[in-house]
C-alpha cells in the first residue's frame, strides 16, 4: 500500500489592508469623541482650564495692560500644549492598562489607524479649545495683537496638536495616571523654562539657549510673538510654524512606533 503525504499547510498570505485607512481612521476617532462625550470633566479641562488661565491672568496684570499684551500671546500657546498633553497621555494610558488598546490591535486595525484616529479626536477639541482662549484673549480681554488673530489661532491650534502627540508618546512609558503626570516635570517645565516666556532666549546663558533652540515650545512662543509685533507674515513666523508642525509629526510617528500590546 502505497502512503499518501499528508497535505502540507499553505502559509498565509500577508493582509493586503493598506497601513493607513480613512475609514478605520475615522472610526478610531469617532470612538474617542464619544468617550470623551461621556466624560464631562475631561471636557471641561481641555476646554475651559485654558480659558479660565488667560482670564486670571489678564486681570492679574489689571494694571499693566502691557505686561498682558507681551506674556497673553505667548501663553495661549503654552496653555492649549500643557492641557492637552495632560489630557491624551492619561486618556491613552487608560485605554492601554484597561486592556481596549490590546483587542483594538488584536483587530484588522493598524498602528496608523490608531495614532491618527486618536490626533484627528484630539484635534478637533483643540481646535475648539483654541478658537475658544484665543478669541476670549483678542476680543473680549483686549489683547493687542499687531498682526492677523487668525495666525494666532493657527499657532496655538499647532502647539494643542504638539501637546496631543507628546501626550501619546509618552503614555507608553508610564504604567499609571500618576505616573503620566509625573512626565510633566520631565517633558513640559523644562520646555516652559527655556522657551523665552520669562526672558529672552538670547540672553540666557548659552548651554541653555543652545537647548532651547531644540525644544518646540521655543518656535511656538517665537511664532506668537512675531504676530504680536508684524502685520504680516514674516520668513520667522513660516519657519516657526512649520518647526512646530514638524515636530508633532515627528513625535506622532514616535507614538506610534511604540504603540504595541503588552502581552506576549
């Protein structure tokens, strides 16, 4: 009697799903926006937290209307990327150590879907934060700015993105809420000191200057500034915009690199 071999398993060919999909992507985000419809205080922190900060400080300068003029336009970059990075790095967080980023991945979704999903979610809050501070600052608590308050708007839209992407990067080094927070001090003071909100970058000691040039708080408090002080658009205003908008793409692709499950 002749022996038959026995069938030879076929490997499976690799998924042809295309790494980035507009409809898982939209997904994605539209999951996220729900809970943080469901999640009042959180809404509250992104959107009125900022808002709240410029009005204490305006009337903290009550009576030096310049001081707010010189620090109000700086700020609203620096509030927007603080509460949002606090925001998506525990709401990241929670979504890996509760397990639902763990099943997302065990689906046909990829890293992509996921990390952009989450930015367009966050986004559009920091949009409305943003739209929010900035038109509070310009319109209602008199903040004179030489140039367009659109651009200002712009800058602070990129700088709440920045806060977002720093927020996802850092989520999958902390292993609770309070360690999350605990990447403030590392991630943000350092960034807050030497961006060139308490005195000019150039007259710091030139350690410090050479390492605010790296740091992208320093281009988005640049950015403000050149509104404050041009009508137009200037090549600096350009180069500023664009170094913050690259360095959340960048951080983006960090995050996702480092986006994976935490089981065998």
């Amino acid at each position: 009697m002749n022996a038959h071999p026995l069938p030879t398993a076929t490997p499976m060919a690799p998924s042809s799903a295309p790494p980035l999909s507009l409809s898982r992507t939209l997904a994605t985000a539209g999951r996220v926006l729900r809970q943080l419809h469901h999640d009042p205080r959180t809404i509250a922190l992104m959107l009125f937290v900022p808002v709240l900060m410029i009005t204490l400080l305006r009337y903290v300068f009550d009576g030096s209307p310049h001081t707010f003029d010189s620090i109000g336009a700086s700020l609203l970059g620096i509030f927007p990327l603080i509460t949002m990075f606090l925001v998506t790095s525990i709401a990241t967080l929670r979504e890996r150590t509760s397990g639902t980023l763990e099943r997302l991945l065990a689906m046909p979704l990829g890293k992509g879907d996921l990390i952009v999903g989450y930015a367009l979610a966050f986004g559009a809050v920091a949009i409305v934060q943003s739209a929010l501070a900035t038109g509070l600052s310009v319109w209602l608590l008199g903040l004179d700015v030489v140039g367009s308050p659109w651009l200002l708007l712009l800058v602070a839209l990129l700088d709440a993105l920045l806060g977002t992407a720093l927020g996802l990067f850092v989520s999958a080094f902390a292993a609770s809420e309070f360690q999350a927070v605990q990447f403030m001090p590392a991630v943000i003071f350092p960034q807050l000191l030497l961006c060139g909100l308490f005195t000019p970058r150039d007259e710091m000691a030139p350690a410090l200057e050479a390492i605010s040039n790296f740091l992208p708080m320093s281009y988005a408090v640049d950015g403000m500034n050149e509104v404050l002080r041009h009508t137009d658009v200037t090549a600096d205003f350009i180069r500023d915009v664009v170094i913050v908008a690259a360095c959340a793409v960048l951080v983006l692709g960090l995050g996702a690199a480092t986006l994976r499950r935490r089981t065998a």
